[in-house]
C-alpha cells in the first residue's frame, strides 16, 4: 500500500468504538415497552422506516433517534400513548447517550503506532456534533488526532470538502472505516483510498448491494490492528 498519505482518517462509531449494539439494544427495550401494541418485527420496521423518513430532517445520530422513537410510538397507538411510556422512551434515549465508550480491540495500540510514525491522523464521523464530540472526549484518544470532522452526511461532495480544507490530494487521503457505503465507497469516488474494517453489527442503512462494489478497489481487513502490517 502507497506511503504517501498525508492524512489517515479513522471513522468514530462502530470503528474505533461500539455504538451500533447500544442501538440495537435501545430498540430491544422500545420493543418491550410497546409489545402489547405490535409485534418485535413489524415494529423494527416501523422504526427504521420511521428513522429513513427522518434523516433529511434529524440527520443522523441519537437525538434524531429518539425523536423517532417517539413518532413511531405515537403513530401506532393513534397518538394514546400513556405518557409515563413516552417517558421511559425518553430515558431510553438518554442512557443511549450515556452509554459508556468501549473501545473496539487494538485501537488505542494503532493509532499510538502510527502517531508514533508521524502520520497526520483525524476522524471523520458523522452523526449529531455535541455527542461525538462527547464521545471522542470520553474515549481518551482526542490527543492522538490533528483534526475532528463531522458531517452531516458521509458522501463523495462532503469527502471533497474536507480534502479541499486539509489542503492535500485525494490520493494523499486514507479512509479507514466499518461502513462500505459512508466509509469506503465514497472517498474511492473521488480519487482517494480506503480501508474497509467490517463490524459483526451494521445499521441496515449502511449496507450496499454487491453490484456497488464492482470495480472499487480496497483493502478488507478483519481487525484494526492489521493496519500495522499495510502502513
């Protein structure tokens, strides 16, 4: 793999830290409380198309989460919903938003190897600003970064952006992230390179059909801490 990067960017959620299991966990308990109204599936589905109609709106990220909790709730009980439900969906919400920060295997040994070997590192994630930067706060790595990007979405035009801000080439610019459509896809549009590292668990809106991924090329590793045998 080329030497010549000048930026590497590591995504946040689900990357460096667990964050996806909270979510799939907060619907578990969305479910339970509102069992007696619909089915676990037919709910899950109602939510995400719930969350899916939102995103233009909310954006991406717990806060717009939770509201859409509550829309969804309010919409399958014809707006009858007990109000001490709606309560415990709110509580839902914010221990989701204190949920502790779980750094995934070999992060904190990555990203001390290649601060070491003076490689420029940021993290460009995207989701609502004051809880990734409340995470990234929390997690203990803020010092090993040069730059914190948060988008309001991951795509090729917010890629460019950023690249043009960093003052470097696309092809000086390295992805490394767990989501084929925000974080790999993307910046292979635009010139730059990418390094997939997948998850056991991925929000159903991040996943691409296989025809997607013709004719990109990038490099699939199973663990973070391989990013030191290609580096």
């Amino acid at each position: 793999m080329s030497n010549n990067y000048k930026i590497i960017s590591f995504d946040a959620d689900d990357t460096l830290w667990v964050n996806e299991p909270y979510y799939r966990e907060t619907e578990a308990e969305f479910c339970k409380i509102l069992s007696v109204f619909m089915p676990e599936e037919k709910l899950n589905d109602e939510l995400y198309k719930t969350e899916i109609d939102n995103l233009e709106l909310y954006g991406y990220g717990a806060k717009g989460f939770v509201l859409s909790l509550i829309e969804t709730a309010l919409r399958i009980t014809d707006n009858k919903l007990d109000p001490y439900k709606v309560l415990q969906i709110i509580k839902l919400g914010k221990d989701l938003l204190n949920k502790p920060i779980e750094l995934l295997d070999g992060v904190r040994q990555t990203l001390d190897y290649l601060y070491q070997k003076n490689y420029k590192l940021i993290v460009a994630t995207k989701g609502d600003l004051l809880d990734q930067e409340r995470k990234l706060r929390r997690s203990g790595l803020s010092a090993y970064f040069h730059h914190i990007e948060v988008m309001s979405d991951k795509n090729s035009k917010q890629y460019e952006k950023l690249i043009s801000h960093l003052d470097i080439k696309p092809s000086e610019f390295l992805m490394i992230g767990n989501s084929l459509r925000s974080d790999i896809l993307p910046p292979l549009q635009i010139g730059a390179s990418a390094v997939h590292i997948p998850y056991h668990t991925t929000w159903q809106h991040e996943t691409v059909e296989d025809s997607l991924l013709k004719n990109n090329k990038f490099i699939t590793l199973s663990s973070i801490i391989n990013l030191k045998d290609i580096l």
